[in-house]
C-alpha cells in the first residue's frame, strides 16, 4: 500500500507511523529521516538542504520533494510506503501526484489522525524532559515521574521545553490549519481519505487505523 500519514502535531503520527509500517511490512518515510540521511551521506540534495538550513532559512519544496523521490525510488518501497511528514502544503501533494503518475502509481490511501485540540494542547504542554538526557520525557498527566519534577531513570531534572509550552503549540497548530490542513480536501477530492480517532491508548489507534485500511483497500 502507499499512504500518506497526516494530523496535527501532537496526534501521534510517528508512533503510528512505525507501527503500521511494521503490520504493513512498507518502509516508513519521514521528513526528518530524509534530510538527516542525506545531510550525513552529504548527496547533492543533503548539501542543498544544509545551506538552506544553515541559513535559518526554509528548505524549498524542490528538495524536499527530490528526497522524498529518490526514497520511493529505493528497492524496499517498490511494495509501497507509508510518508509521515511528507506532503506539507498542497503544492508537495501536487508534486508527489505528479511523480506517481509518472512510475504509473497512484495513493491508496491518506490516514487523517484526527485528535481535538484541547487535546492536543494537553498532551504536548504536560509534556516534562530531563535535562540529562531528552529520550526521559515524562508528563504532569499521563505518565507521572514517581518524584515531581525528578526522573525516574538518572534522577536529572525534568524541564518543560521551550517549544512544549502552550503557547508554541496553538502556533503550530495554526501553523498546520493553513499549510498542510488543506491536503486533506485535496485528497478528500480522490476519494483517497480515511479518518480515524487518534484517541486512546497507541495499540487502540494502530487497531482502528488497520482496520481502516483493510476496509478502504476492499472497497
């Protein structure tokens, strides 16, 4: 199956993504895989992006949309792929129509993780990381530290980072209402949309989301 992954910061699109992957046995492609892969194996289009982003400046949807090409390209995803991260805006959904067209491919399907945005501003703003090490996150709500404020795995300091606060997140979310927001009426146009709750424990949402799936691909 090839399927694009879309939903708000905060949904859980990158945990899903490498669960349904794994059920689905197709790579899981993000954005951010793609730009530290080619920046580290210094290609042509890492290079473009790092002077890009050294800059402080946006890295254009030329070469975002090349990577995410040549990544397709790969052996491993000639079954399919599932992108999480990838299209942004309409204009990448556009690119990334035309350049299926072009191998004679097409979407199968677009999984819209939808949470409300309370929720959202409630999972992101509990969040607390340690200051020691930012793999330790914890949250005021959902996963307590046994001691406020102290880790549980190195006993460093538990942080509320800048771009978790409440604040930063209603930005992001505004953010993603009108740039990528709209790639869901562009594909809701192909018929191509799935929608799911992205409520619940993650086993729950990945249950939900195959069961989706399984459903569309039959119709």
């Amino acid at each position: 199956m090839r399927i694009v992954l879309v939903g708000p910061p905060g949904a859980g699109k990158g945990t899903q993504a490498a669960f349904l992957a794994e059920n689905l046995s197709i790579p899981h492609i993000s954005t951010g895989d793609l730009f530290r892969a080619n920046i580290s194996q210094g290609t042509e289009l890492g290079l473009k992006a790092k002077s890009f982003m050294d800059a402080g400046n946006l890295v254009p949807d030329e070469v975002t949309i090349g990577m995410a090409k040549d990544r397709m390209a790969q052996p491993d995803a000639v079954n399919g792929f599932l992108l999480d991260g990838f299209p942004r805006n309409v204009s990448q959904a556009e690119a990334l129509d035309d350049a299926l067209k072009l191998d004679g491919q097409q979407l199968d399907a677009v999984l819209d993780l939808e949470v409300p945005e309370d929720e959202i501003v409630k999972r992101i703003a509990g969040r607390r990381t340690c200051r020691n090490n930012s793999a330790h996150v914890f949250h005021v709500e959902y996963k307590k530290p046994k001691t406020e404020g102290v880790c549980d795995v190195c006993g460093g300091e538990l942080y509320q980072r800048g771009d978790d606060t409440e604040e930063t997140v209603r930005r992001r979310l505004e953010v993603y209402h009108s740039e990528t927001e709209p790639i869901i009426d562009h594909y809701r146009a192909q018929g191509l949309v799935v929608t799911i709750s992205a409520l619940g424990e993650v086993s729950e949402v990945t249950e939900r989301a195959m069961a989706a799936l399984r459903k569309d691909d039959a119709a």
